[in-house]
C-alpha cells in the first residue's frame, strides 16, 4: 500500500509550480530542435584552458582548504575579490558586505526567507525574472505588478501603486528590480528611473532588490550605475553571479548589502546548505585574483553582440507586421509581442513538434499572469546559423497564425511561406 | 539615516539562531587552540592526486557539459553512480529516485519546505544533530524529543509520544533519525530500533526521515540496514553526502525518495537555487566510476579508528570519576556526560581561554533545551597528540570544576593537577 504524499505537503509545496523554463529544457534536448528557450550561455566563452591551469594550481597549492568545509559567508579570499569587482561599477563595499550563494537564485531565496512572511506584499515588474517569481510564490506573499515600457519599470505607476497600498494601510516589504538587459525583456532602466524608484523606496520605506546578473554583457551605449551604487545598499540589497562571465558550472553567486543585513541572510544560509564549495569558490577566486575575468569580458561580449545582432536582423527579415521586439543593449534575451489576439503558450506544443523551435511563453513572467501574446527568445546559446534559421521557423509559425486583419496588411519585405 | 532593518524581517528570520558550531568555528581559528568543535575531516584523507587526475579529464573530455548549467535534478551519471552506491547498503534506486543537493544540509531545508508548516510537529532524538534542529525551527515547528539510549531512540518512549499526540489529535509529520553514529552522541541504531521506528511510522502515519552522512566511517562490528532499506522508500526519505568520504570542498550531497517525493523535492529546489554546480558533480561522477571512493573507504576508516581510540584511552586515561562517554563504532564524533550539576556552556569560556581546548556544548542538541552538563567531542580533525593533549587541557579544566562529591571519590588512576 502506498502512502498518499499529498496529504504531507506543506501550503508552500501546494503552491509551487514547476519552472516553465526548466521543464522546457528537458522538452528541448531532443536532436534537431533549434531552442531559444533556456538561458545558457554560449560554452565557446567558458575559460577552459585558464580553469583547467587555475585547478591545477588549486589543488597543488591549497586543497587542504579548497577541499575542507568553509565558513558560511565564503571564502574571505573571494569576498574580497568581489568587492573589487563591485568597485568598478561604483559600488563601495567590503568582503563584510559579501556573502557567496549558489548562483543568484538562492540570494533569491534568501532575500525571501529573510524578508517574507506569507501574505506580504512585494513589487514586481511587468514583466518579470521567472526565477524570482517562483522563490517568491514559495512564500506565498502577494506580488503587485508594475508595467514596465523601454526606460525600465514605470515609477509613475509604481508611485500610484505605493500610494494605493499606504492608502489600504499596506507596505511592501521590497520592489525587485532586474535593471540591466532584464531577463526576460532585454530592458534596462534610465538612471533617471533608479533614482526615482529609490526616492519612492524612501518615502514608502520600502527596500529595494537588486538581480543584476547580465551588467557586465553590454553590447553598446553606456551604462547607468547599478541601483545598490546610487544607495550604497542604505536600504538596497544586490545580487550578482558569475554565470553569465565565467560559466554556470561554478554556481558563483553573491550578495551584497549593509553589514547588519548580511548577518541575516548568513544566518538564513546556515540552516540551508552551511555554506557553499570551497572548491569552486577558490578556483573564481584565483579566476578574479589573475585578471583573467577582466581581460576576457570583451570577448564574451562580442561573441553575444553578434548573435544579438544576428537575431535582430532575422527578425526584421522574418517577421510580419503585428509582431514586434526589443532592441536590447547587451544580456542575453530579447522579447517578442505577437498581435494581442495571439497566445504563445497556445502555438508552443506546434513551434515544438511541426517546427522544431522552442521560446519561453511570456506568461510565465507576468506575477498577473497577463503577456499572452508574448514570448522570450534567447540568444546566446544558439549559433549564428541556427538564430536565422530558428527565426525562420518561428516566423512561418506566426504567420500561419496570424489574426486576418493584420496578415492582410503584412509588409512586402516578409518572405512568404 | 540608517533604515532599522528588524521592521522588515519575516517572522521565520526572527526566530532562527545561528548556529552554535559556526560560530564556535571563528573563535577556534586562532594559533594554540585544540579544537575538539568542528567536524571536519581529516584533510589527510582527501584523494587529492585523483582528484587532480579527474578534473583534469573532465575539463578535458566535457567541459562544454561541466561548465554549463544542469537540471535541478542533478548530473544523471551521478545519479546512476549514487544509486550504485547505496546498493551495497540494501538500497533499491535508480537515478530517478535520487536528487543531488548542496551537502545534506539542503536536503534538510528541502524536507522542511515540501513537508512544514509553521506550527506542525516533528519527532527529534534527545540528543539530535544541531543543523538538523536549525533548519526544521526556521519553519517554526513544534519539535517534540524523544530520548536516546545506546541502542538507539527509545522506541518505547517514541511510542508513548506518537499515542500522547495522536489522542491530542495531532500528527508528527515526521520523525527525524541519525540512526548510523549519530552526530552527536556517536550512537548507532540497532536494527530492532529501526523495525520498531517503521512499525510505529506506519501505525501512526507518519514519514522517517534518515539522515545517514557517516555510514560508510564504521570501524568494528557489523552495520544494521538503513532505515530506507527496510521499507525502500515506503515512508523514509534517505539523506547522505560525500563530505566524510570524498570532502566536504564539493559539497555532493543526495537526497533518495519514492519517485513522487523527489518530484516534490525538485519542484522546491528549482526555487532554492535551480540546480547544484554540474563542475563538482562531473567530478564526483568520475570519482565514483573509477571505483575511487570505493577503494579508499578502508584508508578513511583506519585514520579514524585510530583517532577514536587515541581519544577513548585519553578519555579513560585523564578524565576524573563522574565523567561517561559513549564508545562510537564509527563516525567523528563522542559525546562526554559531565557530573549533573555541572554546566558545559558555562565552562566553555574558560575551556577556550585558560585551557586553549574546544567543544561543542551539549545543550545545542537538545530540542528541549537540556543536556547543559554534556558536550560534543570530534576526533576527525584533530590530529593523535593534540587529541591527547587535548584531552588533557579538558580533563583538567573538568576536575578544577568537579563538584566535592565527586572529586572525592576521583579514581586512583586519574592523574592528578
């Protein structure tokens, strides 16, 4: 007889959903599809050669502590190098204002258990990271959408917003913010929009939470300073990785925050995990300690510009009018909007078995469940090639779906199907 | 102005204490100091040639895979190479049945999150392993003890609980057991005591979950079938790690349950931090199917075996009548009752600072706050002379405190200050 697990799971396991994106992954590993749907970055910028010298040295010079327990905060050594790493975008902190965590999602779910009890309220943007809205559902609070347009979240929403939660006598315990190239939408907010997000966090005292793990993937223009750096983290939290610059396999992510707050999450981390490896914390440290992630960043970005660039141009050659996209200035993604009437999500099953191309529903971002007609493409992991191809693809697809007034007024530059 | 950050803490961060062991961690780094606090392994036992040999094969021959991100369920190698590796324990898995977690730690957060809910209650040993008890109150849960004897928990105690509650209308959600040298008593479950557990779990419909890092570290006699082994699953959920094994710097730990359960755990890992470095579980992966692990378990064992019997005949040699310790068949740790009256945590200071020796204070273990005259003895770190020095320091400290009752009946053979 077995036992019947539902009737053990807690109200937070009921209310988790499984990630759209990850579930896809397995969907999309299948020989011949060509998938912009997961987040990898592209292996051909992974310092293979550099780790491979890096470990050696690791394991010659220290594996008494490289292989041992460390402490919960993370190796000093690579606190401090992140510290510098922080400095050149202005942020001024310490290795007391580290604390290494295992990738940014679980700074993600730290934040949370810190910060939320069921029932509270937080800020999010329309849309939204995935990833965070799934740490967050997990603490059942409420999350509050605001629209975002091409300058970053819309603050004279989120000060409406504000306003209407102080009215009902409610304060949000943070806003979240993903500010540089967003994942999912490629937008990256105006400093003019940071300052006022952290004027509103003021008035409100609210605190502000910053996932920024694509800064240092800029394509072009310049870049406004990070939120924590305009606060120097008085009531903002930062979280970083080194996912996107060095590799995933690592899992090297990180906060940043005031000291009182970093005693907090590291308690928070105790009971979760006691701390992460010392293994893959030493060899980043050695990584940052010779340079070799500052020498390398303009080769990453240039390897992502040219997909970035390849995937704009197919789009402007594929797609029908109706459709349109984001132009972002560096990340990973960029974010398509179908004609209102159409649903990704209804097309998704078709994309991936009659045209072996696979996206993230837009749905998925949105805490209010609105984006229907949205989609996230991802460019860093596909080549060139299979980026025009996919497009093309992704294209026909749309098109053969298309709501009749807008086919019949589609462009002459379209290719026909 | 410096914002108050306690008007934002969740109610869960309000309760959680940092963890006695971490903190006692900084405080013994300085020169001098024997530590009997930690658990750390021996960093003698480290494969460090092999792992040098492996992880330069696997930057060699699957970089692309080891850098990149993974599934949360984790590495399918290693999870083909963790189930062959219970096996030899009665274990039936398959990869399906596994999911890798950051140390056993993780897994401990993770049962938390997919089983508590503020308010339930769960079943601890008297004494039980500290991280266990933090991670289980950062859900706020009632956590009911039942006594410990040297065959295991109490089993008729255990059942006297289960009835008590039962007739308040209140079910455990599960009963948490170290049943294999446990952390901290060093106390091993018989396998009447295991049966007589799954009998009373089924009885009262509730879930065991075996937290087991040690098994593989046993030094003499004949090892009882875990717990999961008796039901396969049925109602336990299996908690282990490579961090006495292989070391503690990868930070592999696994979590095996019934196919539904996992499902359940990975859905909440997805939220956690998405999946565990794909680097260390390549890496642990191969130390596994080169057969590594296996070959080195009877060097590990000697190290300690040796180091537990250093500290049994300090113990038998120095320590005054009135003092009792357990005789661990494997593991890192024992556990030393002090005379009734007498407090370890009061002691400990001078412990550090007159006497230049640590330990873990015993009431840390105790869900109900008792057990202030015992304390925690590792054996794994230290090496034989600072055991016997060590061992000294504390014997001498203890007879400087004993109450007249006892010292006056000081056994001839005890060596005198």
């Amino acid at each position: 007889m077995a036992i019947d697990i539902d009737a053990f799971l807690s109200t937070s396991a009921r209310s988790m959903r499984r990630s759209l994106i990850r579930e896809l992954l397995k969907l999309t590993s299948r020989g011949g599809i060509i998938s912009f749907a997961g987040g990898f970055p592209d292996p051909a910028t992974f310092p293979v050669r550099e780790l491979e010298e890096v470990t050696r040295d690791v394991l010659t010079g220290q594996a008494h502590l490289a292989l041992q327990y460390t402490i919960t905060e993370g190796d000093p050594r690579l606190r401090d190098e992140l510290a510098r790493w922080m400095a050149k975008d202005g942020i001024r902190a310490t290795q007391e204002n580290v604390l290494i965590t295992n990738g940014s999602q679980q700074g993600l779910d730290i934040v949370a258990r810190v910060f939320l009890d069921p029932g509270d309220v937080i800020i999010v943007e329309l849309p939204s990271y995935m990833g965070g809205l799934q740490a967050f559902r997990a603490y059942r609070v409420e999350m509050v959408g605001v629209p975002q347009d091409d300058q970053g979240i819309r603050t004279d929403r989120l000060a409406e917003t504000l306003a209407h939660l102080a009215g009902e006598g409610r304060r949000p315990k943070f806003i979240y913010a993903v500010p540089d190239f967003q994942n999912p939408s490629g937008v990256t907010w105006t400093e003019e929009r940071r300052q006022e997000t952290l004027r509103l966090a003021g008035q409100y005292n609210t605190l502000v939470v910053e996932d920024n793990p694509y800064r240092e993937i800029r394509f072009e223009g310049s870049a406004p300073p990070p939120i924590y750096a305009l606060d120097q983290g008085e009531r903002t939290v930062y979280l970083s990785t080194f996912s996107k610059t060095l590799c995933p396999g690592l899992r090297i992510g990180w906060m940043a925050a005031r000291e009182d707050v970093i005693g907090q999450f590291v308690t928070a981390k105790q009971g979760m995990d006691l701390c992460s490896p010392a293994f893959t914390q030493a060899i980043a440290a050695e990584m940052c300690a010779r340079d070799i992630l500052y020498r390398r960043l303009p080769q990453i970005t240039a390897v992502y510009r040219a997909k970035r660039d390849a995937m704009l141009r197919a789009l402007e050659r594929e797609m029908p009018e109706g459709v349109t996209w984001t132009h972002p200035e560096g990340g990973l993604f960029l974010w398509v909007r179908l004609p209102e009437t159409m649903d990704t999500e209804a097309l998704l099953q078709e994309a991936v078995e009659a045209e072996n191309v696979a996206y993230v529903i837009g749905s998925g971002f949105f805490a209010d469940g609105s984006g229907r007609h949205t989609m996230r493409l991802n460019f860093s992991f596909p080549s060139e090639k299979e980026i025009d191809e996919g497009i093309r693809r992704l294209a026909r697809l749309v098109r053969r779906h298309l709501p009749v007034a807008v086919s019949s007024i589609r462009r002459r530059t379209t290719v026909s199907d």
